[in-house]
C-alpha cells in the first residue's frame, strides 16, 4: 500500500542566481497537520513560473522516497530532505515506471488524475545546487509527475493511497518522459499516447505534432550547407528599386557554380574592411533558385551599419563574403493552397516562393498580399504581378498604409475597395488595392481555405496581429510559418529582470579563443574560459535567449550553427539536428557564426 510520507508547499520567492534573480516556487517544505488541496493548489502552495508549472493539469507534483533514496547514493548527497526535488507530495510506492498516465488515486479526502510526468526545468538543479539535474532526471528515467484535482480536500502525511482507476493505455510515467524527451520514439508507444484523454493538453500537442513528423513519407535527408565557414561572392550588378531599397546579384568569386537554394532562405554576410569584421546580417534571398547567381534586396536604414555599408559602399565588381544559403523558413512542396503575406521588405523570401510557383505554372490556389507605405515604395511590385499572371489560381490584394494617398493613374484597372472577397477578383485577375491597414475582418474576407500553408515575413507586430487573425479564420497554427531577422523573443523562465539593452561586447577583458558571432545581434567577440556554455557568453552579452533546462533536454535553445563547429560540455540526450547547436551545453570548438 502506498503511502503519503510528506506534505510539503512553499510560495514563490525571489532567488539570485548567477547574477540574477528568478522567482521561483521551488523552495518547499513539509507541513504538519491536514491540508486542504484545492483544484489549483494546495492552501500555502504557490508556482513562480504560471507557464510552466502549476495550473488544472499540475496542481500537485509527486515523488517518490524510493527516488530521494537512489539520488543520495548516485550524488553522494546525505542533505536530501523531503521538498528539495519541488515535490508537493513525497510518497513511500508510485514509482515512475509504474504509475500510469490517467491512474486516479484517493488520499485523504480527495481524488487525483495522473496528467503528465514532471515538467523539465532548470530550477530543480538550482534547489539542489546541482545543475546537471534536469538532465539526470529524464536520463535515469526519475522524472516524478503531476496531479490533477478530481475531488478537493484535506490530505496529511500518513494518509493511506488508493487506485481507484487504471488510465486508458497503461503509458507509464517514465515511458511518457522518455517518448518526449529521448530519441528512438516508439510508434506503438506513441499510438497508445495519443489516446489517452488524461494527458494534458500540452503533451498531447507535442505528441501530436511528432507523430506527423512520423507519418511523412520518408524524403530525402536534408542537404547539407553549400560550403562551409564563409565563400567569396562578386557583385555582378545593382538594381536600384525604390529610393531605399536595392538589389545586389551575387555570382561565385571562384570558378565553382553555386548550390541552388530554396525559395525563402537566406544569406549571412560578413562586412570587410577595418573596424568591421564583426558585423554579420541575414538577408533573404529574393530570386528564384538559381545556380548562376544568387539575388539579396535591402532596404538602407537610418541607423542600419550593414545595409548603409551595402547601400553605399558595394559596388559591381566588389566582393563580399556569405555563409551558405540557410533556413527552415522554406515553401512546403504539396498541393495544398499557399497565402504569401508581407509586409515592407518583408516582401523578398515570400517574392522568391512566388517565382518558384510562377516558373512551375503550379495549380495551387495562392493568396498574394502584400503591405507597402504607398506605390512609391513598392518594391517589385510588376515583377509580382508578371509572376501572378502566369498562375492560374492566383489571388492578388495590395495595402497602401499612407494616409489620404490617392491612387495614381496606372491602378485603374485595379481593383480599388475594401469590401472584394477573393471571388470578386475572378473577372479579371487584377489585384484588390485597399488604401488604408488590413484588419482582421480583411483578412477574414480573403476566402484564404483553412488547409492553406501561410508564409509570413514583415515586422513583429504585423507578423502577431496577421498570425492571430488566420487562426481566428480557421488556419492551424501548425500550417502559419514566420520568418524573423531580428532576435527572436527571449524565453528566460522565471527570470524577473532579463537583459533589456542592446547586445554589447561581455564584461571585462577580451577573451583570447575563437571568434563567436551572434548573428541576429550583430555582435562578435572572443570566447573566454570564464564562461561555461556559450549561452551564458550569449547572456553576458545581453544577446537574446531561448532556453529553459539548459543541460541539453528540452532543445528550447537549439540554434542553427551557420559556421564552425561546437563541443558539447554536457552531451545532449538527443543530439540536435545537422546544422544546429545547443548553447546551453556547448562551447566553441572553431570560430562560430551562431543564428542568434
């Protein structure tokens, strides 16, 4: 019979922790007495971090004694005490491999569902002042798990424990941790995952979404960069679009043909000259795939290094460097519609998807719309439209945001209001010009079919706001695809006070090892010993981050490697994909030229 040992809560509090502060609800302790479990808590008990932890499907978290018990012996560790794992219930029995997802416990006065295995997370490592822990407890296979409340009321430590039901698919604890986090997924076990209605909406999702990744018809596995490090490209011309933004074709330096790439990557080029070489920005691709020569479009901006160095100092004949073409942000190759959105440069990786569709004469549906300040600075907006036409199901709708801006002349044939619906375009295939922003109930008239694939690329609220609008119009979140240029948002759980400045060089002296650059950031420095993983240089630069276990399991941080090599100081359960690092437990092996 299984037995509760402890009760033990603790609210939130305020920890510094490698210069920093996290709130955290990891610090608990036993309590004496009855307490009463309620749907979202138990009474004194709180979560610092509400997006990982607590809530209906994590109310109360559970482990075992057995498992203080094997933690003493593996760390040598004798100032283990019941509340140290986070635990709200230590309990003698209910061991990981053998309680299942949706098995349903009485204690005390209330009934618990099993929902999930125990959220991996880095704060346990910081309770224990052991920072491999997130890491160990997934690989031994001693995660621990969540409740939900069925039944609220009072429990005790003594309190007796009862099944009352055995969850639909026998999926324990530890096979469900494994299946998420370790590779070598097992089809049957995945299956049997699916079905199980206990399991929390989260992991159903994720569970979800590997077995689509399984279901894809095996393709071929995927090319490896066109070169490694940085190669030489010529300017072989420049096309000036609009007052801001210009054209720069690209051919190789050398005598070897370049790789075609795929419509809606990107290049990363590093800026020569004194003073400069650390400066590294990505541009998309703006052509069709070509492997004559490569097409990148830039707008200058005001305050922009890069841009204003291409705009005023790369000329034909010049030449620069660039890392192979690179990018998840690539059109699908079904059959299903296309919705290519963007908005001001945001144009060039979705014009390149739309050159690829026009030279196939494809027969999908495709949705073109696009957002510029007025015709003036609408850049490509006849080498579109000659694309469209060659589509036999192409939709077109133009936004001009400019305020009381007048149509000229050459848009007579266009259609020119804001109540056209995609059918209205049929008559004679010309574009929807709308003067004025598109809102959601635009977007919603567009007829874009919920099975569309949607491309996005503009600024970070057009992207949110256009994002939130298809999915209110019926598109899955799995079929809208993003591409950003800029840092990503951060993901820093439960730090109160993440670095808001602008990337800089770290604190102190240089380091005296290989160059890392920050791509995304516009930063490179030297790497020091000082630092453990190349995410806390990445920190000390005020470089935004991703990351959440940070000993190489929830792969939150993976990052494309665009150049060089990495060394793993902790080896991930999982290795990341070809391409790609993992900051959180690797240092720089060479110079690196990190997506970040």
């Amino acid at each position: 019979m299984a037995t509760l040992l402890s009760v033990n809560v603790g609210l939130p509090k305020d920890v510094p922790w490698q210069g920093r502060t996290v709130h955290t609800g990891a610090w608990k302790y036993p309590v004496d007495g009855p307490r009463m479990v309620r749907r979202l808590n138990i009474d004194g008990d709180g979560q610092g971090d509400l997006q990982g932890h607590g809530g209906e499907q994590r109310a109360v978290l559970v482990y075992q004694s057995q498992s203080y018990a094997y933690w003493r012996e593996v760390l040598g560790r004798d100032d283990l005490d019941f509340g140290q794992f986070g635990e709200n219930f230590t309990v003698d029995g209910l061991a990981d491999d053998e309680v299942c997802i949706g098995d349903r416990y009485v204690i005390g006065e209330a009934e618990f569902e099993v929902t999930q295995p125990r959220v991996t997370c880095y704060r346990v490592g910081m309770r224990l002042s052991e920072p491999r822990m997130a890491s160990l407890l997934v690989a031994h296979h001693r995660p621990g798990f969540y409740l939900r409340v069925i039944t609220e009321g009072r429990v005790r430590a003594g309190d007796r424990i009862t099944r009352t039901r055995t969850g639909t698919g026998s999926l324990s604890v530890a096979d469900t941790d494994a299946l998420l986090y370790l590779p070598g997924t097992d089809p049957a076990k995945l299956r049997a995952a699916l079905n199980i209605e206990a399991l929390s909406p989260g992991w159903q999702q994720s569970f979800r979404d590997m077995s689509r990744r399984l279901d894809q018809p095996p393709g071929p596995a995927p090319a490896a960069p066109g070169w490694k490090g940085f190669r030489q490209l010529r300017v072989s011309r420049v096309v000036h679009e609009t007052p801001v933004v210009s054209s720069f074709y690209l051919r190789p330096a050398d005598s070897d043909p370049l790789p075609a790439a795929t419509p809606g990557q990107y290049l990363s080029l590093r800026i020569p000259g004194e003073g400069r070489s650390g400066l590294v920005r990505s541009y998309s691709l703006s052509s069709a795939p070509s492997a004559a020569e490569y097409r990148i479009s830039v707008k200058r901006e005001d305050h922009g290094a890069v841009s204003t160095y291409l705009h005023t100092h790369l000329h034909q004949g010049d030449v620069i460097e660039a890392a192979a073409p690179r990018g998840a942000f690539v059109l699908a190759d079904d059959r299903t519609p296309v919705a290519l959105l963007s908005a001001g440069i945001g144009v060039t990786p979705v014009l390149a998807m739309l050159h690829q569709l026009a030279r196939e004469h494809s027969s999908r549906a495709v949705w073109w719309v696009h957002t510029a300040r007025d015709p003036g600075q609408h850049a490509f907006a006849e080498e579109a439209r000659q694309s469209l036409a060659r589509l036999a199901h192409a939709h077109a709708f133009i936004y001009y945001t400019a305020p009381d801006h007048t149509a000229p002349d050459h848009t007579a044939q266009e259609h020119t209001a804001r109540n056209h619906t995609a059918a209205d375009l049929a008559a004679d295939g010309g574009p929807c010009v709308t003067h004025g922003r598109m809102t959601s109930e635009d977007i919603r008239k567009l007829g874009i079919p919920a099975d569309a694939h949607a491309y996005l690329c503009g600024p970070a609220g057009f992207m949110s706001d256009v994002t939130s609008a298809l999915q209110s119009a019926g598109l899955s979140g799995a079929n809208i695809h993003t591409e950003v240029f800029g840092a990503l948002a951060a993901i820093n759980p439960g730090i109160t006070h993440p670095g808001t400045g602008r990337p800089h060089q770290p604190p102190g002296s240089q380091g005296t090892g290989p160059a890392v650059t920050f791509a995304r950031s516009g930063l490179s420095t030297h790497w020091s010993d000082q630092y453990a993983t190349l995410l806390e240089l990445a920190e000390a630069c005020d470089i935004p981050t991703r990351w959440s276990c940070r000993t190489g399991v929830c792969h939150t941080c993976t990052t494309p490697l665009l150049a060089g090599r990495v060394r793993y100081t902790t080896q991930p359960l999982e290795d990341p994909a070809s391409g790609e690092a993992l900051p959180c437990c690797s240092v720089p092996a060479t110079d690196v030229l990190l997506d970040l």
